[in-house]
C-alpha cells in the first residue's frame, strides 16, 4: 500500500516536474534559471529575445548581458532573492544582447527549487515600446505646454497689433507714403498667424453655425483651390457614400482637408499622384487622402499637430494642429501612415 502511494507521489512529481518546464519553455517571456550566476536553463523564447543559441547561453555567466555599472545591483539582487521566500522588486536596466544590441528591460527574479537546490528564475520583460512612449509623451507635454505659452503671448499681441494696423490706415489717409503699403501688409500677415494659433487652440470659440455637410461635394470643390499645381499632380478622386453627411462647422471641416490637402502637395518635390477617398463604413465617414511624397521620419510623426511643429522654410506649423483640433473636437480621430520616400496616408474617421 505504502509503496502504491509512493509511487503515485512520485508519479505526480514528476508530472508537476514536466508541466513546470513546459510553462517555463513556452512563455513568451525570456525566463532563466540560474545559479552563482551560472545560466543553468534558458526558454526559447529567451534565447530568441537574447539572440543567441541555447547552447551559447547556458552554461554562459548572467553578468556577462548586464552592463557594467548595472552590475553590482544585479548582484545584490540576486543575493536578496537567494534570501527570499518570494519575488523581490521588479527593476529596470538596459541590457546587452549577444550580438551586441541594447535593450531595455524589466528585470524580476525569485528563488525556486530545482533539482533538489536553491537557484533562482529571472525574467526579462521587454519595455522598448512602453520606453518609446514614455519619451514621445514627455516630448509632446513639453512642446504642448510651449504651444499654451504662445497661445497667450498670441493672445496679448495681437490687440495692440490690430491698433497699430487702425493708426496706420489713418495715416495713410492724411499723410500718404509708399513705405505704408508694405508696413501695413506686414502687420496683416503677423496678425494672421496670430489669429490662426487662437483659432486651433480655441476651435469652440470660433462661431459658426451648425450645419449638415456633403464632404464629397466640398472635397470636389476644394480642389479646384489648388489649380496652379494641378499640371504636375494627378489627382484620383474615389468619393463613395455622398447620401452619408456629418453635421458641423462646415468652414472649419473645409479648412481641414484644404490643409491635408496641401500638405500632400507641399511633399511632391515634382510630379507626383494624390488619391482621395470618401466611403461610409461601421457608422462612421472615412476620408484618406493619399500621397507619394516624402514621407513623414517615424520619430517625427508624434509631433505632427503640434502647434509650431514644421520642417518647412516657410512652413508655420499650424495647419496640422487646426486639422487635429477640428476632427478631435467634432469626436474623430486621425491615423497617419508614412513611409519615407513611398508616400504618406491621413486617415480621417468621423463618426455620424
Ligand atoms: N503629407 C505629408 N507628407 C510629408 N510630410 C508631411 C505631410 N503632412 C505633414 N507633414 C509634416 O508635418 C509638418 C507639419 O505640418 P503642418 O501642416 O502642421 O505645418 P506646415 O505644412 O509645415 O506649415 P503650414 O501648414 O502652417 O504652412 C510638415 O512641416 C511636414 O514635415
Ligand atoms: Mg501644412
């Protein structure tokens, strides 16, 4: 009886055993098990994500992927987790890979048994993209908050300017002179930008009625806004769904895609093809608008609608931030694609 109970037991171990080291192997998360720093075991997925052969890591030194002034943290953490009953705070470090690359991870690792002894299991969690993120929102706050300190310097200025514009008329009347032209022209385009940058931060303040809108009837029209360039541009025009119409402030709608629209434009150095698409799909109107020009570098394309933000000489970098505020106030959303050198698509979803 004994012996059949033992058995059973033993039989149960083992299956724990076997069940263990499946886990373990298709984790998609890198786990090791290691001892004195010894790499007894790597998963696949482990050795994938380290760039290396199983054969290459185990047996390897642990401390030989820890860059050197992680080093003797990692040594310490070991030593507490040898200590432990349980897992010890997860840590963040940049690690290296076997062929040489860097990544940043997260760090965790707690004691087992295995094979009879103490060791210990570490995993490596991968956090590249919550790292990326992470920056490009910093990146963003930093330049959001640089666009709300313009918004009120844009706010101060441009009263005192719309004065100076009304005196100079004055006197352009009584005392005539051909510098006046030129001065007066100036301050209209100064208090223009001005007016555009209240106008994308402060979209709900631009009074305008409400009305029903036939987006593929005004993305007709708008084109013909663009006739100068329409001799080294072709221009495909795929509007679907013109029943399907939103309600809005139609100006600001126009203004958006007029804006698009001369973005893919202002990206063909030469000849080069647009394509613009209106369908109705899943309750919501989508328009894309297609381009093969420059593309957009993929560091840059958080950046895109912030105020300021252009590569152009005489971009001022508005026209995005008006386009983002229009369809993100009306409650869509937008979705860049762009490839350098191939072409870059916006994708417009308005919900109905
Ligand atoms: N279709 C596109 N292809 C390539 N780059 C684009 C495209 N659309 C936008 N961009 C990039 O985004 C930047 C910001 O665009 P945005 O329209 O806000 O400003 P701008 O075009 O530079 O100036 P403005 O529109 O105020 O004259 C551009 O300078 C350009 O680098
Ligand atoms: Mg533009």
């Amino acid at each position: 009886m004994n012996q059949m109970i033992e058995s059973v037991q033993s039989k149960d171990m083992l299956q724990n055993q076997k069940m263990y080291s499946q886990i373990l192997e298709y984790s998609v998360e890198t786990v090791f098990i290691h001892v004195d720093h010894k790499i007894l075991y790597i998963n696949q997925a482990g050795s994938n994500f380290l760039k290396g052969s199983k054969k290459d890591i185990i047996g390897a030194n642990l401390l030989s992927i820890i860059q050197d002034e992680f080093k003797s943290i990692i040594v310490e953490r070991i030593q507490k987790a040898m200590l432990a009953t349980g897992p010890i705070e997860v840590i963040e470090q940049t690690i290296t890979r076997l062929d040489g690359t860097f990544v940043d991870v997260e760090f965790y690792c707690h004691p087992v048994e295995f094979g009879g002894r103490k060791v210990i299991q570490t995993g490596l969690r991968d956090i590249t993209k919550r790292k990326d993120a992470e920056k490009q929102l910093i990146e963003r706050e930093k330049l959001a908050s640089i666009g709300q300190m313009a918004v009120g310097i844009a706010h101060e200025v441009k009263n005192p300017l719309t004065s100076v514009k009304g005196f100079l008329q004055l006197i352009k009347e009584t005392n005539p002179h051909p510098y006046l032209q030129a001065m007066e022209s100036e301050l209209e385009k100064a208090i223009d930008t001005l007016q555009n940058l209240l106008q994308v931060s402060k979209p709900n303040l631009y009074s305008e009625p409400i009305t029903k809108i036939d987006l593929c009837k005004e993305l007709t029209s708008l084109i013909f806004l663009f006739q100068d360039k329409m001799y080294n541009t072709e221009i495909e025009m795929d509007l679907r769904n013109s029943d399907q119409m939103i309600i809005g402030k139609k100006n600001l709608f126009l203004k958006a895609f007029f804006n698009l629209i001369k973005n893919a434009l202002e990206a063909m150095p030469e000849k080069g093809k647009i394509r613009i698409e209106h369908y109705f799909q899943g309750d919501c109107i989508y328009v894309k608008i297609m381009d093969n020009g420059v593309g957009i570098p993929k560091d840059k394309i958080c950046f895109l609608g912030t105020p300021f933000y252009s590569s152009k000489g005489e971009g001022t970098g508005l026209g995005l931030a008006q386009v983002f505020s229009t369809i993100h106030e009306y409650g869509g959303t937008i979705q860049v694609q762009s490839e350098l050198g191939i072409g870059t698509t916006f994708i417009v979803r308005l919900p109905l």
